[in-house]
C-alpha cells in the first residue's frame, strides 16, 4: 500500500518534497527524478516508489526494493554548489533518523551506506549533472524499514528487525526530508567532524580494494583517511570492506 507515503507528503510542510510524485511501480526513482527535472520539475521535487524493478546502487549494483515494506526516494537539487561530501552528509541524517526511531547506534560505511549493528541498512547514490561551477543532482536513498528477513549473503538488516516493531513509511520519509536539508548545507569540516563519531570502523584495519590500512577518519574533501604502513593515504574512490 502507497497510501501512507502519499498522505505523508500531502501533509508535511518541509521545503524538500512539497512538490512530489508517488508511484506503485517503478524502473528505478533515479530515472523518474531525471526524467522529471528535464520535465521542469523544480528543486526539491521528490520521486517515490512502493516497488522498484531496476533500483540502482552503488558500484553499478542493483538495489533490491520489495513492495509494501521499504523507502525508495530520490530528490532533485537544481542549481547545487558540488560538495564532495554530500552523500556523506545524507548518511548523516539518515543515521540520525534511524536512532530518533529507536535504532541502536547507526554508523557510516564510507563513502555510501548506513550500518545498524554492522547490517547494512541504507544506501546512498548521488548522480550529477555539470552547469560549470554548480550542478544539478539527484539523490537517491533507499532505506531498509519493515522488511522482516533479508537473504544471508546481503549482510543486511531492517529498522524493524533492529527495533523489534514496525514503523510507519511515511513518517521515516517525512523526517528524512526534514532533516535532508540542512544536512546538504553542512561544510565538508562539519561532515568530517560529525564523521568522527560514526564512522564505521574507524581506527580498525579495513581493505580498500586492493589496499589495507588503518582507517583514520574521512577529510573535509570526502576523502578515505588510511594509515598505510607508516604514511596516511588519503582515497576518494574505492570499495571498503572490513
């Protein structure tokens, strides 16, 4: 049923989302949000799906999106300065609104994914469109909320199985908005510093691709923060793994 997300953005008054769509079914959000900005959609539009056929993650991978269980969103940001940490900034809300719901600690997996008790729980996939010094952009964030069982290998789990209830959709979406922008307004030395508290792994050994090191923390320029042997290496792409 989608008709908790539609009341929920009828209802709510944050900037982000007053103008949306929701849908049943869709290939993937992010391709409804482009298609809708080059439609004249203005900032700030919000695409919802209950279901998506084709989401995408991170890394070209796919995002799996059941019916009637979870959050599917992207969000348009027209006419946006390029911070490099911004997907860091949204996992910052989102890892916020995960514990105001009543999650135990939420942490970041650089430089993309939301952890509950070292679960992924939420991704983050930022695309861009250049406009010389500013760009516009869509956000996509997809968050794990009532779905009950996950497949071993996904090493995932759910607002629901880490809070031991259900949660309504569309309260979590309308507290994400909420929250979403401030958070893109954050500096990347605000986003580094908030960092230090949430970083998942910090201070453990981890491999990036094919490197490993101790993670150190995360730069205000976005960067991965690694001590390789007796040097700090500084990263901006990568896959991490622990």
């Amino acid at each position: 049923m989608i008709a908790d997300l539609e009341r929920a953005l009828a209802d709510h008054g944050a900037p982000l989302g007053r103008s949306h769509e929701v849908h049943g079914e869709a290939a993937s959000t992010m391709d409804l949000a482009w298609a809708a900005l080059a439609a004249g959609a203005p900032d700030g539009h919000v695409v919802v799906a209950d279901h998506q056929t084709a989401g995408r993650g991170s890394h070209g991978r796919t995002w799996e999106s059941p019916a009637g269980s979870d959050l599917y969103f992207s969000v348009i940001l027209r006419e946006r300065p390029l911070r490099p940490t911004m997907t860091l900034a949204v996992a910052l809300a989102v890892a916020d609104v995960l514990e105001s719901r009543g999650a135990p600690r939420a942490t970041v997996k650089w430089p993309n994914d939301v952890l509950l008790q070292d679960r992924k729980t939420a991704g983050i996939l930022c695309e861009s469109r250049s406009r010389g010094r500013q760009a516009d952009l869509v956000v996509g964030i997809g968050v794990n909320v009532n779905r009950a069982r996950f497949d071993a290998e996904l090493e995932a789990t759910s607002l629901r199985l880490a809070t031991g209830r259900e949660h309504d959709r569309g309260a979590v979406l309308v507290e994400l908005l909420g929250r979403l922008g401030p958070a893109l307004e954050r500096s990347g030395d605000a986003v580094a510093h908030a960092l230090d508290a949430r970083l998942a792994w910090r201070g453990e050994e981890v491999c990036l691709d094919q490197t490993v090191g101790t993670l150190l923390g995360v730069a205000p320029t976005g960067a991965l923060r690694l001590r390789v042997g007796a040097t700090e290496r500084h990263f901006h792409a990568g896959r991490l793994t622990h």
